[in-house]
C-alpha cells in the first residue's frame, strides 16, 4: 500500500474505487472495524464499496494497495461479489461510530464523535488511531463548541457492542482472542460449549477464523466447516493456506468437497485442485504452492523485500526459488534456490541468479513422508523445492507441516500447557470462558 500516515473515514467516502488495470469497480461507502472491549485501536478490516449496480460488497484492507486523495486503487485479484452483511464483532465507521456519544476518559466531559482516522502498523494493519470529536460546552449565556482529534485511548464509554449487539459473552471472548496466537484460540475454541463456538464463529472476519480452523484437530475443522453456510465456507477455504485447504477438502466426502470448490473463485481453487491430485502423506500433498519465487534477472534487494513480508511464514522466508517464467507455480524451468542467509551477504544491486545453489536436490511430488523426512534432517533445511519430471517448480514443503505430519494425530487435542509451559494465560481465558 502507499505510503500514507493518517486516513480520515470522511475522506475515503465516495471516493471511486479502480482494479490495478484501471478499471472502475465502485465507490467507497464505508469503513468496517473489529470492535474491541479494551481501549487499544480496533483494527480496521476492509471497505464497503458500492458497485454499480447498487449492490455492496467487502473489500478486505488488504486487497488495497493505494490510497490517494481522488482514489483508491485495489491489487490484482478477484472481489468477492456477495452482499455485504454486517457481523456482530464489526462497526460501520461511517454510520454507526460517528455521531456516537462519548466522553473523555477519566472525566465526565461529553463529546460527540465526528470523524475517525485510521493510521497504518508495522504489521500492514490499519486500526482506527484517532478520532475527531466534538465537546460541547455551555457557559457564558451562550453554547460553545470545539473540535479536537484525540487517540483513541483518551475516548471512552462509546458503547460500542451495543452498537453491534453482540453477545457480551462471545463478545468478551473476541477481545480476548484478539491478542492470542492462532494455536492458542484454536485450544481455548475447543473447549467452548457448541453454541458459544459458533457464535464465536460467526462473529470472526474470514481470515482470522481460517487461521483458528488451520490449527484445530481435524474432527473439530470439519464441524465447524459444516456448520457455516456453503458460501462463507467456501470464503473461508479461500482465506486458507492452499494445502491447509485441501488437507481439509480431503477429509469431506465427495460431493461435498466437489460442491465448495465450484463456490470458490477459480483463482482460489485451482492451486488447492492440483494439491488434491497428491496423496497426504506424499511431498505434493505436504507442500504449499505459494513459495517465494523470482526470475534469474532479479536483485538481491528484490529477495529480500520479499522475505521481509510480515505475512509469509517464517520457513517460506528461509528461502527464495529461482525460476524461469512464469513464476506462478507450476513454473517455467527451476534453476535452484537462494537461502535468505546468502542473500543478507550479497550486494542488493547483485542479480539472485549468481548466488543460486544449484546442488540442493529437489524433492519429487510423490516422494513418501519418510523421504522428506530424511531430506530435511539430512539437508538441515526449513524449506524444501518439490519439481517435477519436466523441472517445473510446483511448490515448497516446509519443516512445519513435516512436523505435523510426524506428530502423533492426536496431538492437537492433547492440550497446549504441557508443550508451552505457559498455563497462566490459558488459566486467566478458561476464567473468561467459565463467566462468558
């Protein structure tokens, strides 16, 4: 996304949404925020843009790429084009937060909220930082008032789960989850009465409930896949990790495994499609389509511009793969692989291609479990390649989904204290859990 510090919600509204080619999409009518118990920013989750045809979709913030003051412009991709609907952990910026009462914290002084601005994180989020608000005073025989832009922290009793009507309980929850890793959600999600995980469920944005779904034991991913509706499903399957999704989709019986990937974008599906022609337990089933991968003609400075996205896992970032185009997997012809190592003692203006370790063997796609096991240990790598007869890169297998795979199957099901040694945390949310 461009470089942009602060972005009032007052701005955005009405300005003309463009797809990367240029093409008019809709126009921004407002923003849409996760709702928090505490005082820390809620984070800004997407756009509700207006299509032409008055219908109103989501965008998620992080489909936007440029922010201007005559636009915005959206990434390469597809928009969901299902109606927008509001979820209960979720407040509309534009038309629920402004013009809600408030006062300053610790004080008794009443304020009007006018406009909120939202500021970017070093982890690429937007949360609503600051808010415009108005305090009206009477004194002197006549009515003042004066405009002031406060952190959020410094503005309280805005009653904002009244404004969603979310349940206090899973609303408790929500807040709670939002300062826990994926895995340790995941722990706490299982041990929830059904009715309070689906309400759970039913209030997290897609992405956050696809990284709880990638980490629960496969019995408890199955029930709560089925209990979504197919559409949502099939947006929660997108928002997986592509072999997470197809180890899932495996698991399902035919039909049902058929009926949501003809819901998902074919974008989305088709890398999960090829994933499913492996078996689980084979190096194709184990990998992940999505690796780091460039051109021969691109610079260090490049590959590590790359590797140093908050978002791609820490394996995937042990190493970038070389390759003639495209660079899409399957890709062009495979020249070898760079480790992120090598690239921090290479001059940035220096090409990838003349520091390719072209010896590292590459794994086959229907290498057997035991074989990556060896490769890894032998190797002592995170990340491995895996192409195919024709040196066609197909994807990446890293460490951790090795590790899965050698775990016992029970293992996420046996408890996160005795692995962690962290109970004091979960001891603080099963106490939440028990009052929610």
């Amino acid at each position: 996304m461009a470089a942009v510090n602060r972005v009032f919600a007052a701005q955005l509204a009405g300005l003309p949404v463009f797809g990367p080619d240029g093409e008019s999409i809709g126009k921004v009518r407002d923003l849409v925020a996760g709702l928090r118990l505490d005082q820390q920013p809620p984070r800004v989750l997407g756009l509700v843009v207006e299509l032409s045809n008055r219908r109103r979709v989501f965008v998620p913030m992080l489909r936007v790429t440029v922010i201007e003051p005559s636009a915005v412009t959206l990434a390469t991709g597809s928009v969901n084009m299902r109606r927008f609907h509001q979820r209960p952990n979720e407040v509309l910026v534009l038309g629920q937060l402004t013009d809600a009462h408030a006062r300053l914290a610790g004080t008794d002084t009443r304020v009007t909220v006018v406009d909120a601005a939202m500021e970017p994180t070093r982890t690429r989020d937007w949360v609503l930082a600051r808010l415009a608000i108005r305090e009206r005073r009477v004194g002197l025989g006549r009515r003042r008032s004066s405009l002031q832009v406060l952190p959020w922290s410094e503005v309280s009793g805005l009653g904002l789960t009244d404004l969603s009507g979310q349940p206090q309980g899973a609303g408790r929850l929500l807040m709670l989850f939002d300062t826990m890793r994926a895995v340790d959600v995941a722990a706490t999600l299982r041990d929830l009465p059904l009715k309070r995980r689906h309400e759970v469920a039913d209030a997290m944005d897609d992405e956050r409930l696809a990284d709880v779904i990638e980490e629960l034991p496969e019995d408890d991913q199955k029930e709560l896949l089925s209990y979504l509706p197919e559409e949502r499903a099939a947006d929660i399957l997108e928002a997986m990790n592509p072999d997470d999704a197809a180890d899932l989709l495996g698991e399902l019986n035919p039909a049902d495994q058929n009926r949501l990937l003809e819901l998902m974008h074919p974008e989305e599906s088709a890398p999960v499609k090829r994933l499913l022609a492996y078996s689980s337990d084979t190096a194709g089933g184990l990998m992940t389509p999505e690796p780091v991968v460039l051109p021969p003609d691109a610079t260090v400075a490049e590959a590590l511009a790359h590797i140093r996205n908050a978002e791609l896992p820490a394996a995937l970032a042990s190493m970038v793969f070389v390759c003639r185009p495209p660079t899409e997997t399957p890709t062009g012809r495979y020249v070898g692989c760079v480790h992120f190592q090598r690239l921090l003692r290479e001059p940035p203006a220096e090409l990838v291609a003349t520091a390719v370790d072209s010896d590292l063997p590459a794994l086959r796609p229907d290498a057997p479990l035991s074989e990556v096991t060896r490769y890894f240990a032998a190797y002592n790598l995170a990340c491995g390649p895996v192409v195919d007869d024709q040196e066609h890169l197909l994807g990446a297998v890293t460490v951790d989904d090795v590790l899965d795979h050698l775990l016992p199957e029970d293992w996420r099901e046996t408890g996160l204290h005795d692995r962690t040694g962290e109970p004091e945390q979960h001891a603080h949310v099963d106490e939440e859990v028990e009052h929610a």
